[in-house]
C-alpha cells in the first residue's frame, strides 16, 4: 500500500499489505443542511448551561472575547462575526469590546497570520491584543487555586466584566482535550501558571490523560480559569477534513463536556491492538516541533512497548522560537528532567514537561525516528531521534530494529487523532 503525506515535497513510502494492521484517520462528517452558518447560528440560540450572550453580555461596560492563535484550526472566520452580532444586540459598543490573542506560550502572531485569521475589517474595527506570557508588566497575580497553582493572568482578564472564549476541542496529551478553561490556562496565563499544570500533566503517561475529561490536570485548568472569570465558551469541533462538525456554547465547564463527547466520536478511533511500528504525520501541528510533538503523544497510544515511532512533519520553523533549550537539552526520560528541576538546573516548568512528554516516548517506551526537513540530522540527534530522510528511509530503519514480520500502524491527522486499541470512546 502507498502511503502518501499531506506536505509538498515529502515522497510517499510503501507498507506491506501483510504488514499493515491500521490506516487510521478522523472521521468525516456529512455536510449541514443549510451550511455552517447555520450551525453556528443554531448553537448560539441554544447555549448549554447558560442564557445566550446577548442575555450575559446586557449592561457590562468592558466585554473580552479570548480567541485562539494560528497553531489552532478553529474557523475564526465563520464563528466570531455572529458572536460580536450577539453581543451587539445587548447593545454594547465596539469600543466596549476588545480581543485578545490567547497565543499561551505561542511566538506572537504575525500581522499577516492576524488579516488572514481575523480579516481586515474585524482588526480595523476592534481592538485587538497580544498576549505576552513571560512580561511581568502585563499579568496581574489572582487568588491561588485549592491544589496551590499560583494564577498569573494578562492584565486584560482583570479589567473586563465579560469573558468569552473562542476555540477548538481535540483530544489533547497535557489537558485530556483542547477547548473549554484552556483558552484561559495556558492560553492568556502567564509562565508560572503554565508550568505548574504542564508539570502536573508530566507526572502520568499519556494514556491516563488523552481523551479523559476528568483528570487532574483539567480539573485544575477548569480552577484557572473559574478564578480568572471566564464566564462563557464558544467551542468548535471539525471533522477530519476540517469541516465545521459541531459547535457547542455557554457554561465553560458543562458546554466543554457536550463537545468532548462530540470530538471523541470524530477523532477516536479504534484499531484492533497495538503496532510495532506507528507512521504518523503530525497534521495540522505543523509549524515547529514543539507543536508537531502532538503526532508522538497519539502515535504513543497506538505503539508496543520496544517499537519503533515514525513522524513525519515539515516543522519549517524547526524546534522552537520560544524554547530555543529543547535542541541543547534534548528529549529526556522523566527521573533526569525531574532530577534537573529539582537540583534548579531547570527552571521552567512548561518546557520540563515537554521534555517528559516526549521523552517517555522515544527514550523509555520506544525509540523515535524523525523525517523533517525543517531540522537539520546533528540536531535531530541531540534531540533524541533516529535521523531518515525520506519515510521510505524511515520504515526501512523500523524494519531493521523490528524485523520484517513487525506491524505497522498509520496515523493520518496525528495531530489530532486518538487511536484507541480494542477500546470504544469513554470521555
């Protein structure tokens, strides 16, 4: 069977037909009646666990929309002008209203990434923010959570009397599933909150976490952004193919439940039982690695114990603007990278997790081999993995550390998918 790859210029690679146990990708919905639209006008009017905007958003003076940056798939496009139309009929301003970009520990986005996002009308109309997480001058310290995670928010959070969240649920390695409290933790929290739950999320191994709305990590995002304010969510779910799917609003924690359920049934899929050998491409975290490490978090749920992790992604913005560190340090097994943050030798906790996360994977369950051509081999090495040049290269090594009979699984979308081994979805 040829495998093909949703990137120009990366070559397909052959799979024996004896060999491949799953091609596994996201479901495909079949197109709305009406259109999306439609759909999104229909959630609007029928919010879950709570009145409709224009009911929450009557009488307040300062109104922030949280809406999330260019590493998401969510149609901004489509969802925030009938948002700003319900907020508008309550008879709030323009001027009332500001958006702030939920970028977490994101690079800022490029003014060219904000027009094609937001458009050119909606950014000369609106007032439209950058979020910082690692200046001081723009967070402001909140009440500390019942577990002692320490809220540091922007500024912003703490000057509005209304906060809406605009984004997308998948299932998700550090939260269980995007959506819901996380435009607000990690999404405009500052450097300390972030790295208390992503290191909270580092002490389990994937499978406790991906796909399970009730973890201990969510639980504490959900504290977060109670703490923070955030009053109301409107959250998409699209289809394999990037269609709009579903969209669920209102309560922040009861409206996220309904949508995890709906990105379960889309993005998880059953396959009969591990692989020896997982081929996943890390679509549509495609912009760095850091981003990209979401193809290893779903491949690690559909690989044996001593197999063999194959990702393919372009990562033209290579390892990571933000944690430059990752390339110096490299992947590492939890008990070093806890080692390292208990002796102070690391400090951030947010890039201690990533370091785990992926770690876990290619150092201590399987070992990892990367075709990117946005990394160079020497730092493809620091980093941990088996360098290859072409998937071809990349199975042939597999084969070599596995032998001819191994099994082989392809992850499509593996940025967002979920296998599930003879399981059935249980958000």
């Amino acid at each position: 069977m040829k495998i093909s790859f949703p990137y120009p210029g990366v070559p397909p690679l052959e799979v024996a037909d004896s060999s491949l146990i799953a091609d596994l990708a996201p479901r495909v919905r079949p197109g709305r009646i009406g259109g999306e639209g439609d759909a999104i006008g229909e959630a609007l009017k029928n919010p879950v666990g709570s009145p409709r905007i224009r009911e929450m958003a009557e009488g307040k003076k300062s109104i922030l929309i949280l809406v999330d940056d260019y590493t998401r798939t969510t149609p901004v496009h489509l969802i925030l002008p009938p948002v700003l139309a319900e907020i508008h009929s309550s008879g709030v301003a323009k001027a009332n209203i500001r958006i702030l970009i939920a970028s977490g520990t994101h690079r800022p986005m490029t003014a060219e990434e904000k027009r094609k996002r937001f458009g050119p009308e909606l950014l000369s109309e609106y007032a439209l923010l950058d979020h910082c997480h690692d200046d001081p001058s723009r967070l402001v310290q909140l009440p500390t959570t019942e577990h002692g995670t320490e809220v540091w928010v922007n500024r912003a959070v703490t000057e509005s009397d209304f906060i809406l969240g605009i984004g997308h649920i998948v299932p998700h390695r550090v939260a269980g599933f995007s959506g819901g409290g996380k435009i607000v933790q990690p999404g405009v929290c500052g450097s300390v909150t972030t790295g208390l739950t992503h290191w909270l999320s580092a002490r389990f191994e994937g499978a406790r976490i991906m796909g399970k709305v009730e973890n201990p990590v969510r639980r504490e995002i959900d504290e977060v952004a109670k703490v923070a304010g955030l009053t109301y969510i409107v959250n998409a779910i699209l289809d394999g193919k990037g269609n709009l799917a579903s969209l669920v609003c209102g309560d922040p924690v009861e409206a996220f439940r309904v949508g995890a359920r709906a990105a379960l049934e889309i993005f998880g899929v059953p396959m009969p039982e591990p692989a020896d050998i997982v081929i996943a491409d890390s679509f549509p975290a495609d912009m760095e690695l850091w981003q990209a490490a979401k193809g290893i978090y779903s491949s690690d749920l559909a690989l044996k114990s001593r197999g063999v992790l194959i990702l393919i992604t372009p990562c033209p913005e290579g390892v990571s603007a933000e944690f430059p560190e990752i390339s110096r340090i490299g992947y590492r097994p939890f008990h070093e990278v806890d080692a390292m943050v208990r002796s102070g030798e690391l400090k951030d906790l947010t890039l201690a997790a990533h370091l785990v996360h992926v770690g876990r994977v290619i150092r201590e369950k399987a070992a990892g081999i990367l075709v990117c051509p946005g990394i160079d081999a020497a730092t493809t090495s620091r980093l941990g993995f088996h360098v290859a040049g072409t998937p071809q290269d990349a199975l042939n090594l597999a084969l070599d550390m596995k032998g001819k009979g191994a099994t082989i699984a392809v992850l499509r979308n593996g940025g967002e998918i979920m296998p599930m081994p003879g399981n059935a979805p249980h958000a």
